[in-house]
C-alpha cells in the first residue's frame, strides 16, 4: 500500500510552530517514502472556525514549500459520513444518549479520590448518569456517548486480546486503562454532528491513511481511535508520536501563542528554511 500521511489542522486560529514541525515533518516522511501527504481541514466545530483561518492556512503552507492534492476533505461536509458511522455502534448496542452538562458532571462525580483518575484524553471522566437511557429517547439537546464496558467487551470479542495488538509508540488496547482512564466519551456532540475521535477515526480509513504523524499532546487519544477503529472494522494505520514544539518557559505553544504563529515569522522577514532550522528540520 502507498505510504499516505496527512496534516488534519483545525482552522481555528494562526498556525504556529508547532504546526509547522508537524506538517513539515509529515510532508518530509511522505516525500522520502515515495508517497502522498494530504491535508484535511477539521472544521466541525463551526463556532469557532472561520473561512480567514482556513485561507491562512493554506497560505502558510504553501509558503513553508508544501503541496497536496485537491480537493482537500473538510469534515464539515461529511457530517452524514459520522452519522453512518455512528448508526454501525447503535447496531452493536454501544451508544446512548446523555443529557449532563458540566455541573452535572462535576457533581456527579462527587469528590476526587486518592489513586481514581478525573480526567482522561476526553476530558472529565463521565461517570455514567445516563448509561441506560437507550438511544430511543433521544433529543436534540443530547450528545451520544459510547459505552466503555461494552465496548470493550465487543472490541474482545471480535478478536482483540488483552495484549494486542503492538502499534509503532508501543500502543496497546487495555480494557481496565479504557474503562477506568478513558471513560464513556463522546460519539457526537449535537451542536457539531459529530466529535473529533468519531470524525478522525472514519476520515484516516477513508482517505487510506497508512501513517498518522501527530503530537504526543494526542498520545492518550490515540487508544479510542484503535478502539473505535477494531469495532467499525476500520484498519489501523501506523501511529507516529513526535515530540511538542515548547516556548523558552517549556510550555506547548496554543493556538492564541500568536508570538510563535508562522504568519508572525514571515512578517518578521523570516524564509522557510529559517522555519525549518528553528524547529530542527
Ligand atoms: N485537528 C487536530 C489538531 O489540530 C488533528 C490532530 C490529529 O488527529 O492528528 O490537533
């Protein structure tokens, strides 16, 4: 199969070095295998994204020496692609829909304990209020989550096994680490028709990802994309984990780290290969 890596930003803000590495080195690994790098706008949250983002985007890319074939995938125009996806977990009884806000959440989850996790790759650990409401009762003010325990039990049952399998950055399915550390994540919030893990998953098997090139910020998210992927029968790509650009504080640089945005350095008179030796390339 061709080697196939792709650069998923959202465009929700300035593009800044740390996007740079990780499009860069995504490009460069897809240039030495003979392959293709594509790029894919993550545009679901439509409160936050905007048009002059995405044109930025593409310029700054541009301008750092990349290409990719058109047209690009934006996930906002795939939002029935999610849904069919998520109808496949209804089939297998995985899904169900909750109505807690965060208040809800916070006190239902009553307070922390010694050696309990609170927090995993998606956020607060939810603590299961609304796990056997079935999906009939679905409204519009609900997100769908996906129930861990059974989806767990499904992901065994259709050949997954305690142990396996090994993915590059020693990736490994645990069923008690999914439960107790992941939790009932969300499937799809109502106000995006989707959720980043459902909406990541179905594009990389879609557009014939081999090799996901990302962030060790998204190391902890990288277990629910391999889970979601054994129940939707998807394959796996190869997950590579690179480390995290940080400012001279060694804090990972954010989206509103407008300091540290490309556009800045190119006001600043800076060329690509300067970029390039400021994050070791
Ligand atoms: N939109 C995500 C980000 O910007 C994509 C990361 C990924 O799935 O590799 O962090």
């Amino acid at each position: 199969m061709t080697f196939t890596t792709r650069f998923a930003p959202s465009p929700t803000g300035p593009l800044h070095l740390g996007h740079a590495y990780s499009a860069l080195l995504a490009h460069d690994m897809a240039v030495a295998a003979n392959g293709n790098f594509l790029l894919r706008i993550e545009d679901i949250d439509q409160s936050r994204a905007r048009p002059a983002w995405e044109h930025q985007i593409y310029d700054d890319l541009r301008w750092l020496g990349l290409r990719w074939p058109d047209p690009v995938m934006r996930q906002s125009e795939r939002l029935q692609r999610y849904r069919a996806a998520l109808d496949q977990l209804t089939a297998l009884g995985l899904t169900y829909p909750c109505r807690c806000n965060r208040s809800d959440i916070e006190s239902a989850a009553g307070a922390p304990q010694e050696g309990v996790p609170q927090f995993g790759p998606d956020g607060r650990i939810y603590p299961g209020t609304c796990r056997s409401r079935p999906m009939s009762e679905t409204t519009e003010y609900d997100v769908i989550r996906l129930n861990m325990d059974k989806a767990v039990s499904c992901a065994i049952l259709r050949g997954f096994t305690e142990t396996g399998p090994l993915h590059s950055g020693s990736h490994q399915l645990d069923p008690e680490q999914l439960i107790r550390e992941v939790g009932d994540i969300i499937l799809i919030r109502r106000q995006m028709g989707s959720s980043y893990h459902l909406s990541v998953v179905i594009d990389d098997a879609d557009q014939k990802i081999t090799h996901v090139t990302r962030g060790l910020d998204l190391f902890e998210a990288t277990q629910i994309h391999v889970l979601l992927q054994a129940l939707l029968d998807l394959p796996t790509p190869i997950y590579h984990h690179h480390n995290l650009i940080r400012d001279s504080h060694g804090k990972r640089l954010a989206k509103r780290d407008d300091a540290r945005a490309i556009a800045k350095y190119r006001q600043d008179g800076l060329s690509p290969a300067d970029l390039r030796a400021l994050v070791g390339l």
